[in-house]
C-alpha cells in the first residue's frame, strides 16, 4: 500500500528533477558548447546569458569575457596590419588591397583613376636638425592636412566599406592619394594644387615654425598603367621627376618617363654582373698648377662598357648603382685599382702625382669607408698624400652628423678632401668652416661665363677671392681655352683642369706623360702673370 502511493510521488520527483537538470545545466551548456564551435569557426556570435545555475552564469560570464578580449585583440591585430600607427591612415598593404579592387571596378565600369604619389622635400632636415619625435608630429600634421583638402570619396581604403581614408602613408615621409571616377584630369590637378598651396603654411610645433613642402608624381589608370603595382611604380617615378624639376611641383608620368623606366631597369640589371664581367675600366684627366700649367696631379674616371648595352655614361649609371645598392662595391674597386695604379708607377720608377678618386653619396654613410682606405693604402705601402677624395657639394649638404664623422675621419688620416662642383648646390663659404675639405672644385658652368665679354663680377670671381680665407685650394675644372686659363691664374685660382690642357684618356696614355716628369701641359703661347693688390681691379675683367 505504501509501495504503491510512494511509485508515482518518486517518479514524479524524478521527472522534476531531470526537468531542471535540464534547463538549468545540460541545456545551458550545450548553448555555451555550441558557441564555442561557432566561435572556433570564426562566426561572429551573439552570446545570450542562460537561464541556468550559479556555476554555469559564472561560466557563461568566462567566456564572454574571453570572447570579447579576443576580439579586442584581433581588431588591434587588424589595425596594426592595416593602419599607420602615427597617423591613423591606411598603409601600404590596405592601400594595395583598397588599389587592386578599385582598379577591378573601373576596368568593370569603364572609369578612369589617378593616383598621387606624395613626397616631402627635405624632410630628412627636419629629423636631424630637430629629432625624429618631432619629425613624426610633423608627418601626423602634414596627413592631416591632407585629409581636410580631399573629398571623403577619394580612397575608401578600409576592410569595413563603411570605415574610409582620404590617404594612405605608404612608408616614411610618402604618402598616396587616390582619386576615382574621373572623366578628366582638372579634379586631379585641383587636388594636387591644393596639397602645394596647404603647405605654404609653416607647421608649427612646440612654439617652432617648420616650413614642409611635398612633390608630387601621378599616374592614371588606364593611360599610364593596367595594374596597381605599374600604377604605383609609375607615380612614384613621376615623383622623382618632379624632385630633379626643382622640387615643390606635380609631375604626370608620361611615356617619355616610361621609356627612362624600361632604360633604367636594362641598366640596373646589367650593373649587377658588371664587376664580375670586368667591364669597368678607368680613365685618367690631369690637371695642372695654376701658376706653370705644371702636371700637378690626375683625376680617375670611371667608365663602363657593358657586354649588354654598350658604353653607359656615368651620369647615368652612377644614380641607379647608388639606388640599387651596388655602388659601394663599385667604389671599394675603384679605391683598389688606385692603390694598385700608385704601387705600380713607383715600382716601376714612374714619377707619381696624387690621384683623386670620387666619392658616391652612399659613401659618405659608410662607417667602414675609413677603414678600408687605410687598409688599402699600408696594403701597397702609399702615403695618404698620394690619394685625395672629391665629394658632390650637393650630396655633402643633404648629409647628416654621420657624415661629417666619415669626412673628418678621412681627413684625420691625412687624406684630402675636395668639394667637387662646387656652386652648384646651396653651400655658403662660411659654411664650409663646419666641412673637413681641404679643396674646392669651382663648377665648369662658372668657368664657360668667364667667356663672356661683360665687365661684371662673375660667380667663380667671388669664389676665388673667398676662398684663401677660409684656407681652402681652388681648382677650376671645364677650362677650354688660354683666355680661361690666364684669366684663372691671375685670379689666384690653384689648379686648373680641362679639355684645354687633357682631355680624359686611358691609362697607357697617361703613363707616357709620368714618364717624361712633372711636364708642362699644354705648352702655353703667353705669359702667365701673378695676381697682386694692385692689379686686382685691372685684371679681374675679360676684354
């Protein structure tokens, strides 16, 4: 009987029991179970809180709080991947994503696109002058700017279509601007002229008032370019075309650039065996004493004769060596065959004059440079006097305090160092008070004025009256005639160089003048007459 009225009360209990298991536990944890593999699987998921027991809420709250600093992590991830740390803009991998599938609708929708391909001038001055914390709040200024002056719709770069960028900070100080939609090129012009005019404007900063320009390269698709990479190789080679057009400007890549492009790649692929094919060679220019027009010393030239392309003008290869990182070994050459050249004169009885060898701006950075022209010189057992540096005024000046610190070891090693075409860059002569040179090189371009008959003061008058102030030897180099030559001398200029007395020539050549002596080049037809005070105003002048 009492079986009988217990069965169902038991049963029923056991009934409840499992109910709220149930609901309150094996329900819950397949809910949360569920979440997890959905999460594992990448899914975005909305994690509802259960109605379940104290132990699972407590796990539900775990996890949701695991899910939620997994993915605060994964949008730093995201950010990091794909935004500018210092300027919050897009970078060059979201930029190239953003590019490739802008272009892709174009080509689908049959529209035109122009990319900006964005420089700043001498920004280099600014890090080194003031420090590269300041330069990064110049570079978040500058972005800024260039966010307020273009249109909302001109780069959507952004993994999230609702997020966008008006411009991308590709690397550094180079920043890109894309413009889409485009029947012509007055909105791409507009752009670009605003972007100047904004950096009229002196940013500044922590009470200092910085003046930073840009030059720009552009190129369109599909006139310049089918691809995003040919479209930003092309902007950026526009770029550096309007950087050698003075800076501070736009420049539209063209066909004309184009075909530079095709000749510079020819020309970068060749230099890479060049020095294992043996095809540089050297060539050597003289130049003399002002005062005798005696053989004073000799220039080494270099030269190269590819297999592939035939004879390349250093005023070609020299920039592209430098950019694609073959130049150092180039100049450890020529370095090396001087010293061997020297050896052997002396071995053979030859009398000696100093040689000057040129200097490539990457050199100027090279800590081991030093070194290894000490090592070269005690290796043939030369005096420091026989080998003399010269040094582009204009690479000298864009250099910073490392620089300086290669010059003034080359210069505690005895060596000398000129400044070669001189003039041509932005360097006063009270400048060069702070420079460890030892010699200018007055720019032919102020030697071809002294041709004309005028009777005012010419530029390398100015320098040749300065210069013994600030002890520092003259050369004048481009002198293609007596007139010039007289007129150098009695001005007090040191040395001389040019087609008048020796046009460049091979070594052999060169050999047979060291073999007859300190010889006179050419043998002049006037007399020669030394600048004094008295004369000064007299014969400072051509007639």
């Amino acid at each position: 009987m009492i079986l009988t009225v217990l069965l169902p009360l038991f049963t029923a209990t056991l009934l409840l029991a499992s109910l709220l298991t149930y609901r309150l536990l094996v329900r819950p944890l397949a809910q949360l179970a569920n979440a997890v593999e959905l999460k594992a699987e990448g899914k975005d998921i909305d994690l509802h809180t259960p109605c379940g027991s104290m132990e699972v809420q407590r796990l539900h709250h775990a996890l949701a709080t695991v899910f939620d600093e997994e993915s605060k992590a994964k949008e730093q991830i995201q950010n990091l991947a794909y935004y500018d740390t210092l300027t919050g803009l897009a970078n060059r991998r979201l930029f190239k994503i953003y590019l490739d599938n802008t272009i892709t609708t174009s080509r689908r929708d049959d529209q035109k696109l122009a990319l900006l391909f964005i420089d700043l001038d001498n920004f280099k001055v600014i890090n080194d002058h003031y420090g590269h914390q300041m330069g990064d709040r110049v570079l978040a200024e500058f972005a800024n700017r260039v966010k307020r002056i273009t249109r909302s719709s001109d780069m959507v770069s952004a993994i999230n279509p609702s997020e966008s960028s008006n411009v991308a900070r590709l690397a550094g100080d180079e920043f890109a601007i894309l413009l889409s939609g485009l029947n012509d090129t007055i909105a791409t012009v507009a752009v670009a002229e605003r972007l100047l005019e904004s950096t009229h404007h002196p940013v500044e900063i922590d009470n200092q008032l910085l003046y930073v320009q840009a030059s720009i390269g552009i190129a369109t698709y599909p006139d310049d370019a089918k691809n995003a990479d040919q479209l930003i190789r092309h902007a950026d080679a526009a770029m550096y075309q309007a950087k050698i057009s003075g800076k501070h400007t736009y420049h539209f890549f063209s066909k004309t650039l184009s075909k530079i492009l095709q000749r510079q790649r020819q020309v970068q692929e060749a230099l890479r065996t060049a020095l294992l094919n043996n095809e540089f060679h050297l060539e050597l220019q003289p130049y003399v004493t002002a005062e005798h027009f005696t053989l004073a010393g000799v220039e080494l030239l270099l030269r190269w004769n590819s297999r592939v392309l035939g004879n390349v003008s250093p005023a070609e290869f020299v920039p592209i060596a430098e950019s694609c990182g073959v130049m150092r070994e180039i100049d450890a050459w020529v370095i090396s065959e001087c010293c061997a050249m020297l050896s052997d004169w002396r071995e053979r009885g030859l009398s000696t004059v100093p040689c000057s060898v040129n200097i490539s701006a990457g050199e100027l950075r090279n800590q081991s440079l030093p070194t290894f022209i000490d090592a070269c010189l005690k290796s043939y057992n030369l005096s420091p006097a026989d080998l003399e540096l010269e040094i582009t005024e204009t690479k000298l000046v864009d250099h910073d305090d490392r620089s300086m610190d290669v010059l003034e070891r080359l210069k505690s090693l005895g060596l000398t160092v000129a400044l070669d075409d001189f003039g041509r860059g932005f360097t006063s002569l009270n400048q060069l008070k702070a420079y460890p040179v030892q010699k200018l090189k007055i720019d032919r371009i102020f030697i071809a004025e002294l041709d004309y008959n005028d009777t005012t003061f010419k530029i390398a008058d100015v320098i040749l009256m300065l210069s013994p102030s600030y002890k520092l030897a003259a050369t004048a180099e481009g002198v293609e005639n007596l007139k010039q030559a007289q007129y150098l001398a009695q001005s007090g200029c040191h040395f001389l160089q040019g087609f008048y007395f020796s046009r460049p020539m091979p070594r052999e050549a060169f050999e047979k003048i060291l073999s007859r002596g300190r010889v006179k080049l050419p043998l002049p037809t006037a007399p020669v007459t030394p600048i004094t005070a008295t004369n000064l105003s007299s014969t400072n002048k051509l007639q």
